[in-house]
C-alpha cells in the first residue's frame, strides 16, 4: 500500500474513534475500568475509594449523556473560599483524593495519558485541565497543589492562576 493511501486509512480509523480517545496515548493499559464508577445522573461513586465526584467539572452541567456548558476556572483562593457552599456535602478534593481519578502518567509512561481521566465516565472535554486541589503548597504561601489531567501527575501553581474545580463528597 502506497504511503498516501495508508495515511488517508489511518486518518480515517481515527475518526471511528469516540471523542476523547483519538488522542489519548496509552502504555499497556487503558483508563481505570468503567465497572470502578457507578454512576447516578450527575454524581459517580467510585466504589474503590468510595468518594462520589460531581460527574461535571464546576461550570458545566450534565445532560444525561455528557458535560455541556463553559468551563469555570478560577484562582485557588476563590475556590476554597465559594465552592464549600455548595450544598449536599459538596467540596474541593484533597490533592490524594484528586489523584484517584488519575488513570496514567505520561511522566512515568504508565497507562493512559492525554487525557489520564476515564472520557466514558467523566465527558465533557474538561478531562485535559489543571484541576485544583484543596492541598496548600508546604513552603510557599503563594501555591497549591492540583492535578493535570493531561499528562497524569500532580503538580503545584501559583494560586492566582484560574483553574479548573471538580467537587467530591464523603471520604477523608
């Protein structure tokens, strides 16, 4: 088969492909098995850790199929000063809770990465952000930790910066 002929049946296998996973890169492994999460409407449980996460990254809302909506990002101090009165037991996740979540590293090349998050259970397109954590920086007053769901890894920024929010309940 010609070059060109096997790049328009590449490009086109592509395309088969559910949103979120055409780009996703992965290591002997795929994202954290669906049957982890047991979804109800908006919320999922993840029976491992027993933590239930808003299924929608904060500013977006549920459909009944995927995430719709603008993604809200904003800068740390108003994240763990507003979104604790969210009601139901609604709160910003510890950096380890946020973690779970995680189904690769493109650091560590394990699993899947681009994004590191489960696309058939969380939707939406918010799966390739920086997501704040409610973990603060030791040493520096001006950072906190989050997680980037892109490359799979905890990391740390300036709490000034916008950021993206994922709310959990119960744990700790």
């Amino acid at each position: 088969m010609n070059l060109f002929l096997r790049n328009i049946c590449i490009a086109a296998a592509w395309t088969l492909l559910p949103p979120g996973l055409a780009f996703a890169e992965c290591n002997g492994a795929s994202w954290t098995p669906d049957s982890r999460y047991k979804a109800h409407g908006d919320e999922v449980l993840d029976t491992t850790t027993h933590l239930t996460w808003k299924r929608c990254a904060q500013g977006m809302t549920w459909t009944g199929k995927t995430c719709k909506g603008t993604l809200k990002e904003m800068p740390w101090t108003d994240v763990v000063r507003t979104l604790p009165t969210q009601g139901k037991g609604w709160r910003v996740p510890s950096k380890d809770e946020l973690a779970t979540l995680l189904s690769g590293s493109k650091e560590k090349r394990s699993g899947c990465w681009n994004p590191a998050i489960n696309t058939t259970v969380f939707p939406g397109g918010q799966d390739n952000n920086y997501v704040w954590s409610s973990s603060v920086y030791d040493g520096d007053d001006s950072v906190a930790w989050l997680v980037v769901f892109g490359e799979g890894y905890p990391d740390s920024r300036f709490r000034r910066i916008d950021n993206a929010v994922r709310l959990v309940r119960g744990g700790r």
